[in-house]
C-alpha cells in the first residue's frame, strides 16, 4: 500500500516525497514535469509523468500501485499570473482536481490531503487569521484552491471521501540542497537570481498599508511544511477525525524588506532593492494562527526566518554551480 504525491517532482511535493519515506511510508510520483523536475524524485520511487486531467492513467496507476491516498500538491501556483492567465489557473487547479477525485473514486482511493492557499482568504481584516475567517480570494488563484476544498466537501458527502486541506502561506528554504525552489515567481529564487546576475533584487510594491510599504507574509520553511503533510497522512490512513482546513502559519508576520536584510546578512552581499509597481492579486498581509495545526498535526515553526534564508541559499549555490 502506497500513498501518491501529484506534484511530486517539484519542490514542495519533492520534500513530502522524501519526509513519507523518511516515516518508512511506501509513495509514489505523479508530476508532468510542467514546472517539476525528474531528478527531484528519488531512482528508487515508482513515477509516472503524466497530467492530472488524465483519469484514466491516474486510476491504472493507483490501480497498480495500491494506494490508499493522495497528498495533492500539483498545481497552477502563481497568484499574481493567475490574473491574466485565469483560464490555464482554472484548467489545472480546478479541473485537474476534479479528474484526480473521479479517478479516485473509481479506484476505490478514499483518503486525500490537498495543498490548498492563504490565498483563499484574499486580504482579511484581521491582524491573524484562523480557519473561521471569511474566506474572500482576490485572484483566480485563491478562487480555484478555495473550489479544490468544496469539490473535497462536496465529495466526502456524497461518497465518504476523507479529506483535509492544508492552507499554507509563503514556503520557503530547503530541507535538503539538492531541494531548490526554481520557481521563476517566488520571491526566494527571484532574490538569489538577481544576485548571481549582478542586479538589484525587486520589492513589488512599498506602499501597502503595512510598517515598511511592503508585503507581509508568513513565512514557513518546507520541511516544517512537508511533516504536517506526512502527520495529516498517517492520521487520515489510521482513520482519526481531521477538521476539513487547516493554517499552517506562525502567527507572526514578516515584511519584504525584512527578507531583504536578512538576505544581505546570509549571502554577505551589499544591495538596496529597486522598487517597482505592485502585482495584481497580492495583498497586503497575511499572518496565520497555526494552533488548530499544532494540535492535530504536530505543526511547529522549528526554522527562523534567517535558517530559512541559509537553507534555500545553500541550495541555490549548488544550483548556481
């Protein structure tokens, strides 16, 4: 018996790839390497390269494979892009989630932990959200991963399907340095990109009614991230009752510019950041109250902001080289 990662060769699901394993929990791969990386995915770990809209490879291959659940981490994850490209956003996170659930179904594969979004909450109004906060999305984005929890609900009533969902914030550093995030919007990579090249790294927008001007976000470290997806996991397959949402967030907010200073202090590189418009779809700041997490999930923040620079600016190095 197996559990399935979609989303598994890239750099969130790479590291709940290897936290399973790490548990001693047999799992198999699911990515159609859009953004994903084969080489992320361990030699010795079943992989099938193909789009999740595709039911009929998905259910021979948990068929195949038995699986008894998926942790659904594959997706379109850009809120910013989602705005002019709604139609791909809505294709692969609300389509694709939909097709993965009929083969599902169809396979007898009654578990599931999706890797939902902060972004589902848009801007709230308040300092600290709980998962009883109004949810409002701003961005095609938000939208489709809020539909992916009601497609969850609607399916566990009508066939018993056990869900929960994960609604995570700003996933930074690495676990490991062969683990890098490569994404070409994330503001990470952006910063280590622009530092290789000799540029100034970008801060979009400095007048969000915040301290600085500049977005705050709760930043959490991937690994911490892919342990709360192993320990949802293991609670699901021993048949224990999950809340339907879970915040996986510190509680504590911090800025662009404070990433920034941290940055200059990890990599020892003097810079002042140029400043450009906001993107569309980026509020202005969203802190997570994480205790329903910590209770049900073992959830911690175990990772400091700096450890999180030094992580992920390890594993951009070796990229680099």
């Amino acid at each position: 018996m197996s559990w399935l990662v979609t989303g598994g060769a890239g750099y969130i699901g790479a590291h709940v790839v290897n936290a399973l394993r790490a548990q001693g929990m047999p799992v198999t791969v699911v990515d159609d390497l859009s953004s994903g990386h084969r080489d992320y995915v361990p030699v010795d770990v079943p992989f099938l390269e193909a789009d999740i809209n595709d039911i009929q490879a998905l259910r021979e291959w948990m068929r195949t494979h038995a699986v008894v659940g998926v942790i659904h981490i594959a997706g379109f994850k850009y809120a910013g892009v989602s705005v002019k490209e709604p139609l791909r956003t809505y294709r692969t996170n609300v389509e694709g989630t939909a097709h993965l659930l009929q083969a599902m179904q169809e396979a007898d594969v009654e578990r599931i932990v999706f890797s939902s979004s902060a972004a589902t909450y848009g801007t709230p109004s308040e300092e600290v959200v709980t998962e009883q906060t109004r949810t409002s999305p701003e961005s095609p984005y938000g939208e489709s991963k809020l539909i992916g929890e009601w497609l969850l609900a609607a399916q566990g009533r009508a066939t018993g399907l056990v869900h929960t969902s994960l609604r995570y914030f700003n996933v930074v550093g690495s676990g490991e340095a062969l683990l890098a995030d490569t994404s070409p919007h994330n503001l990470f990579p952006l910063v280590f990109r622009a530092l290789e090249e000799g540029r100034a790294p970008v801060i979009f927008g400095d007048d969000y009614p915040t301290p600085d001007g500049t977005c705050v976000r709760d930043y959490i470290h991937v690994q911490d991230l892919a342990e709360a997806h192993v320990v949802a996991a293991q609670r699901l397959q021993a048949g224990d009752q999950l809340q339907p949402v879970y915040n996986l967030g510190s509680g504590d907010g911090t800025s662009v510019r404070q990433i920034m200073d941290a940055m200059r202090k990890v990599t020892g590189q003097d810079f002042e950041p140029e400043v450009r418009e906001r993107r569309p779809g980026d509020p202005a700041r969203i802190v997570a109250d994480g205790s329903a997490a910590a209770a049900d999930l073992d959830w911690r923040m175990r990772h400091s902001v700096e450890q999180m620079v030094e992580s992920a600016w390890r594993a951009a190095k070796r990229i680099q080289a």
